[in-house]
C-alpha cells in the first residue's frame, strides 16, 4: 500500500519526505551570467587586462563592492587577498574572478572579519 503524500506538496520536496532525496540543482544567483569563451581562438588576455576586469566585477557588484581586497595575476593564475565583512562576499569575488575570460585559477585567500 503507497504512502498518501499531503496536498500542497511541492514536487521537490515530496522526494525528500519519502526518504529519496531529490536531485541536487543550482540555481544561479541574480548576479551570475555564465561565461562563453567566443568560438574558435580567442587572442590571449594580458594579465594586467584580466586584473583590471576582477577590479572592475568587484567594484560594481552590490554584494562585495570593497576596496580591501587585492588582486594579483600572473600567468592568467589569480591570487585573492585582504578581507571583507562575511563569508558570502569572499565567495562571490571569487565568483566573480572566475568569470573573467583569461582566467585559469583563482587562489582565494581573502580572509572575513567574521
């Protein structure tokens, strides 16, 4: 004899009551807009093109906007560093690195005051 399922369930979550748990999905944040590298070979960016443009998301994104953190690239290699207020903007600037095209790695070393 199947469980009856109470109404007004959503779907996602009658998965998790009946002890399946439901396939995990990410949904993006309002600020995430994926990154495409453009068909075929894109010339290679600079290093301090691809510093200026981290510099630049953290700037104008309304969630870390800070001024304390650094950035450092070689070799398309991006280093993070300094400190912001909580955990949830060290990972946003990092997502935001990690957007930028020319980058390969980002080292996150911000630290929070947290």
């Amino acid at each position: 004899m199947a469980e009856r399922m109470p109404e007004g369930i959503p779907e996602e979550e009658k998965y998790i009551i009946q002890g399946t748990p439901a396939e995990p999905t990410l949904e993006p944040s309002e600020h995430f807009v994926p990154y495409a590298p453009p068909p075929g070979n894109a010339p290679a960016r600079n290093d301090l093109e691809i510093q200026h443009d981290i510099e630049s998301a953290l700037f104008r994104d309304d969630l870390v906007r800070s001024f304390e953190i650094q950035v450092a690239v070689q070799g398309g290699n991006v280093t993070l560093s300094g400190s912001v207020g909580d955990p949830m903007e060290r990972n946003e600037a990092e997502r935001l690195a990690c957007r930028v095209p020319g980058v390969k790695c980002v080292d996150n070393q911000i630290q929070t005051r947290q």
